[in-house]
C-alpha cells in the first residue's frame, strides 16, 4: 500500500499493526512540524466541508490545540484571543455578508 507522506495521530501505528500489516513512520522535526500541521488543518477542514461530523470537527480542534502547543501558545491563551475577538467585533451569529463598502 503506497501512501503519501502525512501526519497521523499517534496510536495510528498500533491500530495498523492490530490489522496485520506494517506501518513505516518517521518522525518529523523542525520547521517540517508547523508544514505537516497545517497540511493536516486543511485535510481535516475539508473532511468536515464533506461530512459535517462531530468527528471531524473534533479532528480540527486537536490540530488547533497542537499548533498552539508548536507556537508555545496554550489553548486557553487561543481561547481567550477568541474571547477578546468576539467582545471587540462580534461572532458569527447573524451570518452577516459584507457586499461592498462605498466611500460617504
């Protein structure tokens, strides 16, 4: 089985193994780490553009959260940029289209 390089979870090789095959990993390192993140946020954004799951949804946050962790970052330090976010310029709750913006 040919597989194009990517980032897995961690107990991805020993749930392969459990089926009878062999798993090749590496480890990444250096600025290979940030790359391969962000390749998997988009891998995963797409995966819940088609399924809408829970499960999916769940898979971005993980990498959000790791990503934090490679910026040296904590989640709460994410979530509470969020939380300032919304308090300065809102959600997303009215669904708002900007069409245009006109000079006065």
């Amino acid at each position: 089985m040919k597989t194009k390089e990517k980032l897995v979870r961690d107990y991805i090789p020993s749930i392969i193994e459990a089926t009878g095959k062999r798993p090749i990993v590496r480890q990444a390192v250096g600025t290979e780490r940030a790359r391969l993140l962000m390749q998997k946020l988009e891998e995963e954004v797409g995966e819940f553009s088609e399924s809408r799951s829970i499960e999916e949804l769940a898979d971005i946050l993980e990498v959000i959260h790791t990503l934090a962790a490679q910026m040296g970052v904590t989640f709460e330090a994410v979530d509470l940029k969020r939380s300032q976010k919304r308090l300065e310029r809102g959600g997303f709750e009215r669904f708002l289209v900007l069409v245009d913006v006109q000079a006065r």
